[in-house]
C-alpha cells in the first residue's frame, strides 16, 4: 500500500514539470504540424491544402533544396571535423604536463560565448581589408586574401570555421570525461606486453569511450540540424543563399516573408529528421539501463 501510495506522490510531484513540457514544447510542435497542411500568412484566413506544401519544397522549392543540401554538408563535417578535434584535443590534454588547466579552459572558453557574439567577432575577422585573416596572409606574404564570407565558394565554410572554434572545446570536455573512465591498468599492462600507443588507442581507449562517442555524435547532429545563430549572426542565409540552412530559410519564410504554412512545413521536416536521431539513441541508453 505505502508502495503505492509513493507511485502517485512521485507523479504528483512530475506534474508541474510536464505541464510546462506540455505547453512549451509538446503543444507547438503539434500546432506546427497542424499549420503546415495550410496556406497561411499568419493573419487571413487559413486555406487547407493537404501535404500541398511538403511536396512544393521537395519539388519546387530550389531553395530549400539549397539548405537541406547545406545542412547535410554542416552536418558531415562537424562529424568529421569538430569530434576529431574535440578528441584529439582531449588526448593531448589528458595527459601530465605543466599548464593543461590554462589550455583546457582556453580551449573551453568559446563555448561560453553568446553564438551572436561568436559571429560578430568573426565578421571582423573575415572583413576583407582590415579583418584578421587576411592581414595575416598579406604578413606572411601569401597571396590568399579574399571576400570570405561574400564569396558563395567559400561562405559556407567559413562560417563553419567560426562554429568549430566555438564548439570544440564542449566536444573536448565530454570525451575528457569519457578518457576518465579508461582503466590505467589496462594501459599499463598493454604497455608492459609492448603495445604501441596506436594499438592501446584502439583497442583499449576506444572501447572505453564507446558511450561517449554515441553521446557526442547525438549532441553534436541535433546541434548541426538546428544551427541558426551563427550562420544568420555571419551571412543571414546569404550569398545568394550559399550558406542557407533549414533553420534560416524557416526564420525567412515565417517572419520576412510572412508564409506560415511554408515556415511550419520547413520545421515539421527538421523535426522529423532529429528524430530519425533522437529514437535511437532513446533506445540505446535506455538498452544499457
């Protein structure tokens, strides 16, 4: 009975958190799904046109194709360039020597930084007479200076150079609290048997930091299908939509443009793809459980 009785108290107690969830997160995602079978300019009447506005952005809609496509490329190389960093970062500073402290919050510091801001000091980073990066090259005598973030061939990277000096360090910190775990015995024993580091880097600290790398991988894809601020703080979705991405074309379409029913399709569609994320690693953790 006092079993029972506990059972209610601790739903009880869940209430208040899951009517915020409710309200706040549950209730919109159902009302964008719900705008997105609609025309709608967020003020006339709705007009109801079915899976209408799905098919105009797969079919039609060359600019949304543009950002799902530039969505795609963020999302694969923060894969590949942010964990690579973030692990070979936390490799170097897991180990004994004088001044780790200092780099592992220098390394960090960015990720405290507002991503507007990020994106400002970028921009006078990039600013093609007197920015950063090209007064370095013309100091090094390196005929390599150019218009980064106005050039549609290099915009997109460039921004994503911002982002990866912004992210890193969080990527870092997780998996030096993965390398936390990795047993020093094992380590030792596999050095005493003549492993070199590459074989004991494999077989003994990739194992251990299994858990880390699903965490890391599910973090750093639901961050790359969202990414706003950085991208509309540098290039607004420009040029000529090189640096587009969902959520910004979604931003455009719902409150420059003032089409609803596109906007809330566009959203629906980015929910829809952080699930195909989400469910899994769900299943997976709960699994270890």
């Amino acid at each position: 009975m006092n079993k029972k009785r506990t059972g209610k108290s601790s739903y009880l107690f869940l209430l208040p958190a899951f009517a915020v969830y409710l309200s706040v997160i549950i209730l919109p995602v159902i009302y964008s799904f719900f705008i997105s079978f609609f025309r709608w300019n967020g003020i006339s009447d709705r007009v109801f046109i079915g899976l209408q506005n799905y098919k105009n952005l797969f079919s039609k809609d060359h600019i949304f194709i543009i950002s799902l496509k530039n969505n795609f490329i963020w999302l694969a190389l923060t894969i590949i360039v942010v964990m690579g960093l973030g692990l070979i970062f936390a490799l170097v500073l897991n180990k004994q020597f004088g001044g780790r402290t200092f780099f592992r919050g220098a390394f960090y510091f960015p990720c405290v930084i507002a991503p507007i801001a990020v994106s400002i000091i970028w921009r006078w980073m990039y600013e093609p007479n007197i920015g950063f990066i090209n007064q370095l090259f013309s100091l090094l005598r390196i005929d390599f200076t150019q218009s980064w973030l106005s050039e549609p061939k290099t915009s997109l990277y460039a921004v994503f150079a911002a982002n990866v000096w912004q992210t890193v360090g969080q990527t870092m910190i997780l998996f030096l609290a993965g390398l936390q775990t990795v047993s020093q015995d094992a380590l030792e024993a596999a050095t005493i048997d003549g492993a070199s580091s590459i074989t004991k880097f494999i077989h003994i600290t990739v194992p251990y930091l299994r858990e880390t790398f699903i965490i890391v991988l599910a973090t750093l894809i639901i961050a790359a299908m969202k990414v706003f601020d950085i991208v509309y703080g540098l290039t607004g979705g420009g040029p000529n939509n090189a640096t587009q991405m969902l959520s910004t074309y979604m931003y455009s379409q719902t409150f420059q443009y003032n089409n609803a029913g596109i906007g809330s399709t566009v959203s629906c569609i980015m929910v829809l793809m952080m699930i195909v994320v989400i469910v899994p690693y769900v299943i997976f953790t709960a699994k270890d459980e």
